[in-house]
C-alpha cells in the first residue's frame, strides 16, 4: 500500500467515526425517598396514586424515558412499619422503575429483611458499594445498562458513606460501604467502552453529591436522594449535573439531556421538579386500590382520637415535645432527640395516633444513663447551668447511643445507657394521651 494510499485510508476512517458520532435525546424521570407515603401529606401533596399517575402521564408518548429512583421507598407510615416495608416494594413494582438503588432505610428492620424487599421489587436494585468482608455486594449488581432511544445508559448505584452512622451494627450486620466517589469511578472507567451514558444513581450527602461534582470527571449526571428538600436548581460543574427532588412523593424530576455518543456526555440539559398534587390529577386507578388495602389493613389500629393540638408544629418543634415527653416518662434530667429522627410535622387540631406513627416510624426505644455533669454531651446541656460533680440522668432513643459519635448525634463517646424505658413510639402516645391537649 502506497503512502498516499495509507493517509487516504487514515483520513476515511477519521471521517466515517466522526459520521457515526450523534446527539441522542434521554429524559430521566426520578424520584427519591418517597419514604412509604402512601396517603398524601398533611399539606394534600404525594400520595402513591397520585406519583403513578404523573409518572405515567410524563412517559406518555416519550420514546426516550428512563424512570430511576434513588434509595428509601419505605418507612415513614404506619402500613410501612407494622409489614417491613413490604407494601411500598409491592405497590412501587407499579410504577415501573427501570432502575433502582437502595436507601439506608432499607435496612431499618435488618439486613435479612433488606434481602427480602430485593426479592419482591420487580425492577433492578444496584448499589457498588455496599459489601460484606468478602467483598460481595448485597444487591448482587453494582450496576445496569439501560437501553433506550439506541443510547446504552450505565446506572451505578451508591450509598452514602454515613451508612454506619444511619443503622446499627444490628441491623446492617455484615455490610458496610466502600469509599462512594471512588467506587463510582472505578465502574465508570470499566463502563466507558460498554455505555454512552454513565450515571450514577445515589443516595448521598450534599458534600458527596458535590465531591462528585468535583472529583468524578468520568460521571457526568448524578441522580441523588437521601435529603428530603430537594433542590431550587441543579448543582453543576464543567458541564456535569446534579438533581434531586423532594421526597416523600411531592415531586417527580423531569431530566432532558442531549448526549453526545462520542464523547459520551451531555451537550446539553433542561430540568424541571413536576409537583404531586391531588387537586390537578386523577389517582391511578390500580395503585388506587392498592393503598386503600392496605391501609385499611392499619386504619383500625392507628386512625384513633388521641388529642388536641392548640397549633400547627413544625419538626424543630415537635422535637422539642418528643423531648420533653421523654423527660416527663422516664423522670430524667436532660433528653436528647436527633433531628433526623423526627419525620413529620403535627397538624392543628384532632390528633390520631397515625400522627405519632408518622413522626416516629421507628421501632426505637427509650434508653437512660446516669452521668457526671462533666460528661454530658454540650448538645445535650445547652445553655443551662449545670454542676460538673452532680449526678444527672439522660434518655435518648437506642439509635443516638448506637452512633452517639456521629456529629447529628451526641458527638462523644463511651456513654452507657442501661436502662430501657420501652418503645419510644409508645412513649409518645401515652404521654399525649395523657396530656389531651398540646399547646
């Protein structure tokens, strides 16, 4: 072959792969932490049908959707807590996930269970770095490539490395996270030959959604859960993306991109947070009847009277009376409830005790130590005067004492709580019930 005909066939090829190169439309619908919600909020927003139904009318005609979800389907309602979360996996297998990945509440009633709500989704669960001592991953997939629109889109699920501050060495057992950012690029770099499209789908912390933005040049898009606000507008950076809505189903994300298949990113994106709102939809009819079995499953126990409340409260408030009535049931001295263990908000007026479910879904219960004033916890003392030689006693839930390092929690360590004053949920009702009215 003659030089000239080497560099003729040199610039053919050059040219044919710059040809074949092409812009491919994608839209990613997602949600994140719909957290059992099957009815909809105090403030009529979400509900289960009503989240089906916008999914279905947002894939209405789209010939490139992908529906993702990142993490904490359950927990967060009285039929989530009484079955184990099994009802939100059976009624969410209607929505049709095409991928998702596991939330740390997926572990609220043990690994076990953990495995069992895998068996009953119908859609793939990927999470790459949740792994025993061995090294196996608890979902089996670290990831799944989706094809759609003739794009191959690789999915990478993560979880937060706050994983061992948001269980107990109970519940997770043997599993335990690999560093997120750098797990997520690992799959990336093998990914990169078999996609045209890597995102990761994570249920993360704000510093690791925007360490990813930073550090993860291989990720382009990151579709993440965990905090429950969601986001005004999306993080980006050098072109790559971060989204994520509001949990508990108030909105569905609507992710529009236009993908570059050579150079496998973005070229170009609109985003839009689409509001769940019973008063301009129709239910779907099927997830419909799904919620209303099995919340009559529940109503009988839970949609009791049980009191008055003179006002509306928000969390920072309704914490402030979970610890006090912790204080009031144990006789202790001081109570300290994490923030994040708070869930809902209490409404003005007839109170039932599905509104104690919805605050506390935990089965946490009610531990109490006794400490020198020297060794309780800043958090815990505030701005009250305190003897450093005098005895005092604490309640916390047996969460807090679990991870009481964890700065969200009592920052110290090596408290001990031997006594157990019983379940915290029931704590609750009874103290509200004995208080009738809530001021």
């Amino acid at each position: 072959m003659s030089r000239w005909t080497r560099c003729c066939a040199a610039l053919l090829l050059l040219v044919s792969a710059h040809l074949s190169a092409e812009v491919r439309s994608l839209t990613i619908l997602h949600t994140n932490d719909l957290h059992a919600r099957l009815s909809p909020l105090v403030d009529h927003h979400g509900g289960f049908a009503y989240v089906a139904a916008v999914i279905r009318r947002e894939r209405a005609g789209c010939t490139d959707c992908i529906l993702l979800n990142a993490g904490d389907i359950v927990q967060g309602s009285p039929v989530s807590t009484i079955f184990h979360g099994v009802p939100s996996y059976e009624i969410s297998n209607l929505f049709g996930f095409d991928v998702s990945t596991l939330g740390n509440h997926e572990f609220d009633w043990g690994w076990q269970q953990t495995r069992k709500l895998l068996e009953i989704a119908k859609f793939p669960t990927v999470t790459a770095n949740i792994v025993d001592d061995s090294g196996h991953l608890i979902t089996g997939e670290p990831y799944r490539i989706v094809r759609v629109n003739r794009l191959r889109v690789a999915v990478i699920g993560i979880m937060t490395g706050d994983f061992h501050f948001l269980t107990t060495p109970k519940l997770r057992g043997q599993w335990h996270t690999l560093p997120p950012v750098e797990t997520a690029r690992k799959y990336a770099a093998e990914l990169k030959a078999k996609s045209d499209l890597i995102v990761v789908l994570a249920h993360i912390t704000p510093t690791e959604e925007r360490e990813f933005l930073s550090s993860a040049p291989e990720v382009p898009v990151v579709v993440s859960g965990h905090i429950h606000t969601g986001m005004q507008e999306p993080l980006t950076h050098d072109g790559r993306i971060v989204v994520r809505v509001k949990g508990y189903g108030e909105e569905v994300g609507r992710l529009e991109l236009q993908v570059d298949t050579d150079k496998k990113v973005p070229v170009s994106w609109k985003w839009k947070r689409i509001p769940v709102d019973p008063a301009t939809i129709e239910p779907a009819p099927d997830v419909a009847r799904e919620v209303k079995h099995w919340e009559a499953e529940v109503s009988a126990r839970v949609d009791k009277p049980l009191a008055i409340s003179k006002h509306a409260f928000t969390r920072p408030e309704v914490r402030k009376l979970i610890e006090q009535a912790m204080r009031d049931e144990t006789g202790a001295d001081f109570a300290f409830m994490n923030y994040g263990g708070v869930r809902d908000v209490l409404p003005e007026g007839q109170l039932l005790v599905r509104n104690i479910w919805d605050i506390m879904p935990f089965d946490n219960r009610v531990l109490v130590g006794t400490f020198k004033g020297s060794q309780l916890p800043p958090v815990v003392v505030g701005d009250r005067k305190i003897d450093p030689d005098r005895e005092y006693t604490l309640a916390v839930s047996d969460f807090t004492a679990a991870n009481q390092s964890a700065r969200e929690e009592l920052g110290t360590t090596g408290l001990e709580f031997p006594r157990d004053a019983g379940v915290m949920r029931d704590m609750l009702i009874g103290w509200f019930r004995k208080k009738k009215v809530i001021e």
